[in-house]
C-alpha cells in the first residue's frame, strides 16, 4: 500500500505547484513524466536504463518534481488549443519531431542530467504508437532506456504484420523512455522527442517530456 499512496500524495503535490504556474488543465502524460523524472534508483548503475523491475524507476525526490514545474523545465506537445507544441505526426517530416531549445549545462560540480518522455495511447493489448527519446551533446547522442547501449529500445516491442513503411508493425509495451547521464561532457545538450512509426500511419501523438540536473 505505501508505493500507491505516496505515487499519488506526489501527484497531487505536482498538479498544485503546476496550477500556480499557469498549467490549468494538466495531463495525466505531463504529471507521469514529472513524477517519473523526480526519482532515483538507487540500486540501479549510473550507466544503465535508471529503472529495474524490483524497484522501478526508484525513490520520488518531490523537490526535484516541484523546481521542474516552476522553472518551466517541460514540454508538452498536442492539442494546439492548449500547448505551443503541436502533437508528433509520421508525416511530413517537418513534423516528426520535436527538438528542445539549447539548454545549458551546470558548469561547476558533478551532476545528473535526468530526461524523460511519456505519451498517451489508446487502451489495447499493446501500445499503438511509438515515440523515441533522445539527447545530444556535441556529436554523441543517448536514447532512452538504453543505458550505454547504442540504439533504441526494441526489446519491449513485438512483430505484427501490414507495416505501411516495411511488412512489419513494431508496437510497443512500454510509452515510459528515460535518460539518466552523468556528467555531461558539453556545455549544452539537445532533449528530442521524434515518432518512429504508427500503427495507423495517419494518426497524431501527444507526449510531455521533462528534463532536470541535480548534483551527485
């Protein structure tokens, strides 16, 4: 009972501090991935995915969910009517992705650079749509749930057949990515967000990502 009720006494902590700061109708992706990027796995190496299946994504620092929210330091992509940021579309390819204004790196001490998307998707056995995560700094780049494996996460996904762009449709288990870097050896890194492939080629897709750093 403890892991329910402090996910949701947390959640209720964030949807305050994000109606202070203008965000009157937040989302359930939004909220998600806010609590999601205030935690730490402890158990987890620097250099893996930042989750496991005995702990999850860890223990909820709340002050680090609640400074995300007042130094605006998300994004959420959808309906035009409430975000800047329209949703994620496979074409044109204008509109496939999302790229973060440069952000600055903290310049003295060790840090974390936490990143972490999630999306919406309608109710079925797996998940419709795929979205991948991914960081820049300078050349290197870091996908989510990756660690310091290259590539993206495939392993959560399964084959089906009729893919509009191959004769397979890759749909995923999981709409959860996460980047847990330390150290980031730039002084600026690029958060994007880009749609790899739909189960109905025509759809849009919504999603909320945050991006934090925090000492070690």
């Amino acid at each position: 009972m403890a892991t329910p009720l402090v996910a949701l006494s947390c959640m209720a902590l964030i949807w305050e501090a994000l109606h202070e700061h203008g965000e009157q109708r937040p989302r359930a992706a939004l909220i998600s991935a806010l609590l999601i990027n205030g935690t730490i796995n402890h158990s987890s190496p620097t250099d893996g995915p930042g989750f496991d299946y005995q702990q999850g994504f860890g223990r909820i620092y709340i002050n680090t969910c609640i400074a995300i929210t007042t130094q605006s330091t998300f994004v959420k992509g959808g309906n035009a009517a409430e975000s800047k940021v329209p949703a994620l579309r496979l074409t044109p390819d204008a509109v496939r992705r999302w790229t973060s204004p440069v952000i600055p790196v903290p310049g003295s001490g060790r840090n974390w650079l936490v990143v972490t998307l999630v999306y919406p998707d309608k109710g079925a056995t797996f998940l419709q749509n795929d979205l991948n995560l991914v960081i820049r700094t300078g050349d290197v780049e870091k996908h989510g749930n990756m660690g310091s494996d290259v590539g993206f996460d495939h392993t959560s996904k399964i084959p089906c057949l009729f893919n509009h762009r191959e004769l397979e449709q890759t749909v995923m288990v999981d709409n959860v990515e996460r980047i847990v870097r330390e150290n980031v050896p730039d002084t600026t890194v690029n958060t994007v967000v880009q749609a790899y492939n739909f189960l109905i080629p025509a759809a849009e897709q919504a999603f909320a990502v945050t991006w934090s750093f925090r000492a070690v």
